[in-house]
RNA sequence: GUCCCUAUCGUCUAGAGGCCUAGGACAAUACCCUUUCACGGUAUGAACCGGGGUUCGAAUCCCCGUGGGGACGCCA
C-alpha cells in the first residue's frame, strides 16, 4: 500500500475498440477502482500510417458506452515526440544506445540468413561500440537509426502477475530500434518512457506483449526508471475456438449496442470470462471492483461464448428499469421509422415482454405491432379467424366495449364469452392475439388488452368482424 | 526454425497435496408450471490431454511428449 496503485489502456487507434481490448479496458480499470488508484487513457499513434482520428473517437466511444472512465488523459504520444527525443539524445551520451547505419535491405537480408541456418533472427551488433572494438566509417548520406544497447548476458525476469515467473536469457534479444531514421521513436520505448513518465505501477496488457517486456525492462533499467508490475492476460478467442479476427469476431464493442445488449451485461460477461470469484456469475460492476484481484485470472485463452452472454443480456433487461428499457426501443422503433408514440404507452408494454427476450431488438420486434396497424398473413387470418372464432369475438367485443378497462374485468369478458360459446380460452385467445397483434403468441392475453386501451383493442378488433 | 506462454464437462470456470464419488454457470435433455409463446422451477447426462516420476496420498508438485496460442519489424 505504500504507493497508490496507477494502471493504463493503452491502444492504438487503427481500429475500434474490440472485445479483446475492452476487457484489457476493464481489468486495468478495476484494478484502479480496486485499490482506490488512478486509471489513465493513452493513445498510442505513433504508426501515423495507420491511426486515424476516427478510431480515436471509436475507442473513446466504446469506453463510454462501457462507462469505463480514466482518470487521466487521454494522452497521445505524437504529442510527446519532444520527450521522446530527450530521452534519446540522453542514452546517445550516456552509452546505453547508439546510431546504426546498417540499411534495411542489409538487416533484411541478415535475417534471411539466420532463418535459413535456423536461427533466431536479430541484429548481429556491427555498430554497437564495445571497448578496443573499431566500427566502420559511417557511410554518408545515410540516416542512421538509433538502437538500445541491450544487455549481453544474463537474464530478465520478472514476476508476472497471472502468469507467474518468468524469464528470459539476454541472448535471446537483440538491439533493438529505439528511433527510426526519421528520428522517430519505436513503440517499445515510448511505451517505457511513458509508464516511466506517467508512474505506472501495473502494467495490466494483452498477452502478446510478454515478448516484449523483457525489452521493456531492460530499456527501464538502463533509463534507471521503477520496473512496474506486470500482468499479462490472455486473449480472447472466437466463438468458436479460433483466433478473433476482423473477418470474424473481432468486431467493435459498439456493435453489442447495435445488436441489443445491455453495457452492464457485457461488463459481466467480460469480467466474468478469464477472470472468477468462486462460483460468482451475476454481479454488479460496484461488487467486481471490490472482488477484483489478479490472482484469480486464468493465464490460458478463453473463447467466447455468445450463448452465455445472451443468457446474461436477458438476466439484466429482466431487472432493468421499464423507464429505460422503453427508451431504448423508442430509439430503435424510430430508427425503423416507427412512431414510438403512436400505439400504446411504451413502458406498459415494455413492462409486458422484458423477461420474455433476449436482446433490446427482440424487445423492440416485440414492441412494434402495439405502435402500428398490423397485417397478418392470409394464411394466418385463415388458420385463426374462422367463423367460429369471429362470432366469438364479435360477442367478446360486445362485451368489452362495456366492462371497465382493467385486466380483471377484461379476463371476466372473456369468460362469459367462453362459457356462452362453449369454446376453450385457446379457441378464442389465439384469433384474439392474430387480430390485435398479427401473432398468435404474446404474454396473458388480458394483460394485453389492458396495456393496448380499449379504443386501440375495438378497432383493431373490428377489422375483421 | 528459435524463444515464450498454455492444457478440468461442448463452453466459461471452481480447485493452492487428503474436504473431489471433481463443484457452479451457459448450452443440451426430461419433467413441472401455463391461456399460446416465453419466463420460471426441478432433475439428468457431460471433464482432470498422454506418459513417467515425487509422495502414505496428485486435478493440484516435477520431467518428457502431444495439442493450442503468441513472439521473432525502422507495426503497435
């Protein structure tokens, strides 16, 4: 406890925040929350090529939806190019990094050889200065690139926090590039001159970044910089069983949006996959953050299991307040170019089928035959309303234009309707759901006509008598 | 190829040497509830990758295989 906890999600913007991403998002973020610590938003853009201001935008975007809120930035760090330039004008004099003229193609055709000698490809050191070693002429005209002078031997470890200890022998690294020949900095050292700058504690990231923290570390300890924690976590697999991708997937956490499900259903979904606090399934982002830890995160993939999150989407629209549901679906109904205030009051309704879907779009499909004229099919007007179940209804409506609107005078028409035709609540329910709603399946059939209003019901009705 | 990580029901997972005849959840199946369709309830089936050790005792520790994943960029 002696230093407040800083954790940080840092993407970079080439794309929208995806489902891997968000949980990476989520951990980092609970832990912050967990340990009353500070969570910071970093972008990191400096592929130029690639990041665009859009998946900026989409990034921020996604966090919000997920209410996942930092504390601190967010940062960018083609803003922090100075810093950077700093720092690596400070290594050139200190000797922990130095120019390399070697051209690409050179390095390129280097690595083809050690592939071909089944080798680990890395650079082979000719501009690294050792003592009593003479390097060539710098050739002229040729910027040179700046690399970290890395370690020679021993190793780098550390105590991941999932995946336990871990180590790497130096001769497994190379010197790697700290600065383009454009003078621009690589990702691994902005990445250590940030977490130095910005005083992370725990570095909560993906899995196909243990790679490059022994890099990291040894960049930290030259720079006589604090080696923070490291968790790293496993990815996320496909629904099924292969790697997320965008052809498949890999898709943005805004389409969850789109496709219906509740932020807070997702939050648990995510928190629950790769992550568990014993046999804990349902629980409210307030209970993960004081459950939170690192010990109880598996260190092997998950696959993602849309069944599970469907089954957890229809838990919390169950429990979710009518006000807000009826919200959302008349945003959706609009989108359809449907009046959401046309028919009956939405919340009533909302109230009547929220723990019979799955997804706010499978509520707004329900909603949508009480705010506009429903045309059943031929063949359902025949299969239900037979002359039998007319005159059935036409007596029902009789006596609905007349009792008092409310579930249980309507049910009490119903009835008396049954009883004086000798028929079953089915043989009169089901025309009775065909003419209101075009569908012969809804929830109890009074509860139906009651949130629908008796002038709604009477008209519908008379289509058909 | 080299290095690193990983392995419990179909899926997510519980499990820190005896509480394990391996628990929970989703999904599946059956039944119950029912005014249709759902919801809900109850029940059932379903797993420790293989082989060696260590130990009185291993799902748990170690080694070797095998499977899966990641990394080896002047990308991040």
């Amino acid at each position: 406890m002696s230093h407040p906890v800083r954790t940080r999600f840092a993407p970079s913007p080439t794309g929208y925040l995806h489902i891997g991403g968000a949980r990476t998002a989520l951990f980092a973020w609970a832990y912050a929350r967990r340990h009353g610590g500070t969570f910071i938003l970093r972008i990191e853009d400096t592929d130029v090529a690639r990041s665009t201001p859009e998946a900026v935008q989409a990034i921020l975007d996604g966090m919000a939806w997920l209410g996942l809120a930092h504390d601190e930035g967010p940062f960018y760090q083609m803003q922090r190019m100075d810093r950077y330039k700093e720092v690596i004008a400070q290594m050139l004099v200190a000797g922990t990094a130095y120019h390399c003229y070697m051209a690409p193609d050179e390095l390129e055709r280097l690595r083809e050889e050690q592939m071909a000698r089944k080798e680990k490809p890395r650079y082979d050191g000719r501009w690294r200065p050792e003592a009593g070693k003479v390097l060539p002429a710098p050739p002229t005209g040729v910027q040179p690139v700046v690399r970290f002078r890395n370690p020679f031997d021993g190793v780098v470890a550390w105590d991941d926090q999932v995946k336990g200890r871990i180590e790497i022998s130096n001769g497994e690294l190379d010197d790697f590039i700290i600065a383009r020949a454009d003078g621009t900095p690589t990702y691994n050292f902005c990445v250590v001159v940030d977490d130095w700058d910005m005083g992370i504690t725990h570095v909560i990231r993906g899995d196909d970044h243990v790679n490059n923290t022994p890099r990291q570390i040894n960049l930290l300890q030259a720079l006589g910089a604090p080696v923070p924690q490291y968790a790293h976590l496993s990815m996320i697999l496909g629904d099924d069983g292969t790697k997320l991708s965008k052809r498949h997937g890999a898709v943005s956490v805004m389409q969850y949006d789109d496709d219906g499900y509740l932020p807070e259903a997702v939050l648990n979904y995510l928190a629950r996959l790769g992550w568990s606090h014993g046999d804990e399934e349902v629980f409210s982002m307030e209970q993960f953050v004081q459950w939170f830890d690192l010990d109880h995160i598996t260190s092997s993939a998950a696959q993602f299991n849309t069944e599970k999150l469907n089954w957890l989407n229809a838990h919390y629209l169950k429990s979710a307040v009518d006000a807000r549901l009826a919200g959302e679906v008349a945003q959706r109904l609009a989108k359809r170019g449907i009046d959401p205030e046309a028919g009956a009051p939405l919340e009533q309704v909302a109230a009547l089928y929220k723990d019979r879907v799955a997804n706010l779009n499978e509520l707004a499909d329900a909603l949508e035959p009480f705010c506009v004229v429903v045309h059943p099919s031929a063949e359902m007007i025949a299969t239900h309303l037979t002359d039998v179940a007319r005159a059935a209804l036409k007596m029902l409506r009789g006596k609905l234009a007349e009792c008092a609107w409310e579930k249980a005078a309507i049910s009490a028409a119903m009835k008396e309707t049954l009883a004086a035709c000798g028929l079953k609540m089915p043989q009169v329910a089901m025309p009775l759901r065909v003419a209101l709603l075009g569908q012969p399946q809804s929830p109890a059939i009074d509860a139906v006509l009651a949130v629908l209003g008796r002038d709604e019901v009477l008209g519908r009705l008379d289509r058909y008598l």
